[in-house]
C-alpha cells in the first residue's frame, strides 16, 4: 500500500501500488468544490506534486495529489484537448475529405475551418448540415463513453502516421524535435497528439456546440462560470479580422505552425524572419496613422487599450512617430496620473484595493481637462506619486495648438464610461494585442494568454525585480481584470494593432526558460512553469547574434531591453 496526501481534503489515503488516479479520485474525492461559489465540478485531472497528469496515471510512490475541475485552469485546458479530438474525429468520419485547421481562439470559442485539399488548401465554408452532422457524431462518442488511451510510439512512426492522415505540420514538428520517442492518443481506431492530459472518456464531454462563422465555424465548450452551459455568443467581427489577417499572413510566409517555424530556424533564417516580421509590423503602425490623419480635422484624442503585456507602451510611442512623419504633433498624456488618492480607491470582492477598476479613476477631472483642451483651454496636468497614494501638481500645463493630437494609453481607453462627457466623435480608439495565428500544429494551439505571460515574465524580473514566481502567480488577478475591464469593449475600437511576431516564442524561449527553471517544485507556480517548459521543448530558441539583429525600436525590446523609443 501507498501513502498519498490529498490535499482536497487535506487527508492522507493508503492506495494499492499501481492504483490509478482515476480510481483514488473514485473513492475518495468524486468532486472537486470550487473554495469561492462552493460549486462542484467533476474531476478532469490531478497535480501530482505540483506536475499536471491525466487521471490514468498510476501511483507507485508517495505523493501529494490535488484532483481539479473545469474550475481549474488547467481542468479547461485538458477539457478543450478532449472536445478537439471529439471534433477531429468526427471530422474524420463524417467529412472524409475535409482536413480540420483549429486556428485561433475568440470571445465565443475556438475559430476552426475545414479545408479542401489538405490542412494547407483552400477554406471551405460548411453547410448547415454538415455542422448539423459533425454535432451529431460528436453527441455519439459522447454518449458512448468511449475511452481516450495513449502510448508512447518511435518518432518515425508518428510521422508515417500523421503524413497518412494529412497532418504536415504535426510531421514536421516530429523532425524537427529530433526525439526518439513521442506520446500519442488513440479514439476509436484514431490517432492523434495532444500537448496536455486528456479526459479519461469521451463520456465527460457533454458541453459543447458549433457555431457558423465567417468562412468556418466556432468550437464552443463549456463558460467557466457555468459548466452546463456553453460560453456566451459575443460580438467578436474585428478581433476575429485582425486574427483572421495574421494567420493569412502565416500561410504567405509557409509558417503556419511551430515544425515550420523551428526548420526556418534551423535553416539559418532567422535574421531575414525578424526583418521581415518588423517590416510587416511598421506598416500596421504606418496604417493606423493614416486612418487617423485623414480624420484630422475631426479627431484629436487618441486612446489606446489593451491587456497585459500587449505592448502598449511601445505602440503608442510607434504610433506617435508614425504620426509625425506626417506632420502631426502628438502629444502624451499618461492615464496612471489620474488615480484617486488611494483612501477613495474601490475595493474588490476580497475587500482588497481595485488599482484596475474604472471607479480607481478621476474621471470627473480627466473628463474636465480633456473638455477643456479640445476647447482651446489650457490645463494643469496631474502628477500621482504611487508611494504616498497621492495625486499632486507641479506647475506641468498643457493646451491643444494646431496639428497637436492627445495620445493616451490604459486599460480603460475603450470604455465609453470612462470619458462620457466627452465628444466621442474626437475620439479614435485603438485596441492593442499580441495576437498569435500561429499554432503548434494543425489542432493545437498557442495560447494569446501564455504569450503575454512570458512577455510579462521576463520584463518584470528585468526591470521591476519581480520574480517568475510572483508573475505567474499574480497572473490570475491580472486576468481577471482583463476579463472585466478591457475584452468586454475590444470591439469598440476603430482600429486594432497585433503587436504578436512570429519570431518571439524562440525568442523568449532565451529569456525565460532559465527563469522557470528557478521556481521549486514546492510552489504553487510550479505546476505553470513544468506547463510551459515542456511546451518551450517543442521550440527552437534563437541565439544571442540572431537576437541583436531585432532592431531597438521593436515591441519586443519592451521586453527584453535596449529599447530607443
């Protein structure tokens, strides 16, 4: 018998050797209970020591186990893998001669499409039927319960295997690794990899839908806050268009995935890919002063929003620059100097201080000044120091001259509420975001989310002392304000800037890989730094000369430093 702490009820249990997690959760912990709504949640997998696995794994030593749910991170993502394969298989059996491309996430889901041809051919739009068919046969395995099982296999047969079933990036992605050996899951005489747990059964996965959009269709699982429902339908035309712009962009390139992204590298091409990627990027910036120099005579406030770690900073001075090329005079004004004194600062649901809520703001006086300047009026700008939690003045006066515009960036720039009394018509909203088409391969994603993450990672310990640690443990809050305070109002923007570059996860592979490497196996981070290591084992990291070809005013050395913006 084995001795194993589970910590969802803080108790020791004693298991048979080679017991199943499966089997210990049956007996001892058949929920999970969220510690905040109380809510129960089947278990989808285990932290085994702080490490993610699948509830097959077998127990022959001393551990401590937590059993996790949908309401768990990492319960959604194991959740997402399964329903994948549900639809990949269904795919496969419903629409023989259709290839599956699960493309990028949205508001309302996973943005998939079918292809003609194979994964690289054209999209082709699905009839009502055939979403109507592959619902259906996704319900069958549903309810069948059928059991999703994995093995390791040679590395040669996977590729033989996935060429066969028209997978070439996850083929390519099998050569460029090099490894002897790799772990694929099987479905019903299906194959397939997954780059996380999976569910124990197909039984698990009742909560999903398809839902038409543009030329494909969104794959919807279940909303976090209520597991028997799918996540709500939202207005997403021009996220959904800037990301649909970039993944055009990756098959321009031939780098639709990481097997490609990792052969470029190997190959010698990655100083030739940065200047390419910064090329495509300055004319985003180029563009976007265009549309608001043709507005001149209309706009005067330009607003820029975006979540964490997006490269707002480095956007806005970009912007500035562009719109100096064309006569324009931007002037800066920065939002953080409009805080509350922090005795007036609304508190959250835990009773702590909210810095990101909308209420954590002057917006009587931002609203005065902006009204003020756009009248012809000159103001004195506040100044906040963050240690006294004070705002104060100091003689900074500003006034609008002609082809001067106002710059700002901060979270809130897209919220109406922010600046009511303002003229909206003066207003240009830009909505800033590192959003990635890029996909490990034809089914598996890269995270938006994990993107900023390590974005965030290595610029906080860089210039603001702040651990990985501490980063990715504070990470959770910071989504949280993202969720509430800036996606609800993306689509309000008259433009949108994907500051996300195909060259970067190689590059912060460099930077941030020795940094998960110092988190202990006794930190609650450490279970997002194994996730994230093992995901950088995929990636080819760039090298010390190939990263000083990154010129210094790009977005990524807001980053990683030597920035001249």
């Amino acid at each position: 018998m084995i001795q194993v702490f589970l910590q969802n009820n803080r108790s020791f249990h004693a298991v048979e050797e080679g017991s199943s997690l499966l089997e210990l959760a049956q007996a001892a912990c058949p929920e999970v209970t969220d510690p905040k709504t109380r809510a129960s949640y089947p278990v989808l997998a285990a932290l085994v020591d702080h490490k993610l696995k699948e509830l097959s794994f077998k127990i022959f030593y001393p551990h401590e186990i937590t059993f996790i749910g949908y309401d768990h991170p990492d319960g959604r993502r194991t959740y997402f893998r399964s329903l994948s394969f549900l639809l990949q298989h269904a795919v496969r059996t419903v629409l023989p001669g259709r290839d599956l491309r699960m493309e990028h996430s949205l508001p309302s889901g996973m943005y998939c499409e079918l292809r003609d041809g194979g994964p690289d051919g054209p999209a082709v739009k699905p009839a009502p039927e055939e979403l109507a068919a592959l619902k259906a046969r996704m319900q069958e395995l549903v309810d069948a319960d059928l059991p999703f099982t994995t093995e390791k296999i040679r590395s040669e047969e996977a590729e033989i295997i996935f060429s066969a079933q028209r997978q070439p990036q996850k083929a390519s992605l099998r050569r460029s690794l090099g490894h002897y050996f790799c772990r694929v899951y099987h479905l019903a005489g299906q194959t397939d990899t997954f780059h996380g747990p999976l569910v124990p059964s197909t039984g698990m996965l009742g909560v999903f839908d398809l839902m038409p959009f543009h030329e494909g269709f969104c794959l919807q699982y279940p909303s976090s806050g209520d597991i028997t429902r799918t996540i709500p339908r939202r207005r997403q035309a021009k996220l959904a268009g800037t990301l649909e712009g970039y993944a055009q962009w990756c098959r321009t390139t031939g780098i639709e995935g990481i097997g490609t992204l990792n052969k470029v590298l190997l190959n010698g091409g990655a100083v030739r890919l940065i200047n390419l990627c910064e090329a495509r990027q300055e004319r985003q910036y180029a563009r976007v002063a265009d549309l608001i120099w043709k507005e001149r005579d209309r706009v005067k406030i330009v607003f820029i929003a975006g979540p964490s770690s997006s490269g707002k900073t480095s956007s806005s001075l970009r912007l500035a620059q562009q719109l100096r090329v064309l006569g324009m005079k931007p002037k800066v004004i920065e939002l953080d100097n409009y805080f509350v004194a922090r005795d007036r600062t609304p508190l959250d649901e835990d009773g702590k201080m909210d810095f990101e809520a909308l209420e954590a703001m002057d917006l009587d006086l931002l609203g005065e000044h902006l009204n003020t300047l756009l009248a012809g009026g000159e103001v004195e700008l506040p100044r906040y120091d963050f240690h006294k939690g004070q705002p104060f003045f100091e003689g900074h006066f500003m006034k609008l001259d002609e082809g001067d515009v106002l710059v700002m960036e901060g979270i809130h720039a897209l919220d109406p509420a922010m600046v009511p009394s303002v003229d909206p018509e003066r207003i240009f909203r830009v909505y800033a975001s590192a959003l990635t088409s890029l996909n490990v391969d034809e089914n598996n994603y890269i995270s938006t989310t994990d993107n900023r993450l390590l974005r965030r990672m290595v610029r906080d310990n860089l210039y603001r002392g702040t651990s990985p640690e501490d980063t990715i443990l504070r990470w959770p809050s910071v989504r949280r304000g993202e969720d509430k305070y800036i996606f609800p109002f993306q689509e309000n923007a008259d433009a949108q800037l994907n500051t996300a570059l195909l060259y970067e996860l190689p590059l912060l592979r460099y930077y941030a890989e020795p940094l998960l490497r110092r988190i202990h196996p006794t930190s609650p981070a450490y279970t997002d730094a194994v996730r994230l290591l093992k995901f950088f084992e995929y990636i080819v990291a760039l090298q010390p000369s190939e990263i000083a070809a990154i010129p210094p005013t790009s977005i990524l050395r807001e980053f990683i430093g030597g920035q001249t913006l």
